[in-house]
C-alpha cells in the first residue's frame, strides 16, 4: 500500500488475485464479521480511491493457484521448483 500512498500508482489499475476467500468476499461485498479485515479493506480501497486507483481483487480457488504456479508469491516464494 505504501507504493500507492506514494503516488506510485496514481491513474492505473491493478488486479489482484487471492485464493483468501473471506479477504475477496469482505473486498467485494463487506460479508466479514472481523472489524480488523473490514478496517484494511477499508483503508486499501480508501488510498485507491484518493489516487485514482482501480483495484480489483478477485478469487482464484488455490487449487489454480498452484496449478499457474502463483501459490506463495505473496510470501515471497519466487522461485518456481
């Protein structure tokens, strides 16, 4: 988020892909009792709007994810064996 506070991504879009489906849910339609989630989704999109930023997060089942070989690029897992 840093980078779009900083202006790194004033005017563009970004996809995001999640196999988290409460994280997508909450994202999408707000569907999370947790005020925690609810405060960082809100805080995202609220920097977006501010920059003029178009996120959009989308489920993908991990199943997929593993199978394009995205599973575990969020926790800086590169490497692809």
């Amino acid at each position: 988020m840093a980078d779009v506070q900083n202006g790194g991504f004033d005017g563009k879009k970004v996809w995001m892909a999640t196999d988290n489906a409460v994280f997508s849910l909450t994202s999408n339609k707000w569907m999370s009792k947790s005020k925690g989630l609810c405060d960082i989704v809100y805080d995202i999109k609220y920097e977006c709007r501010r920059h003029k930023v178009f996120w959009h997060l989308f489920h993908v089942s991990r199943k997929m994810m593993i199978k394009i070989g995205m599973d575990g690029t969020s926790r800086g897992d590169l490497i692809q064996e």
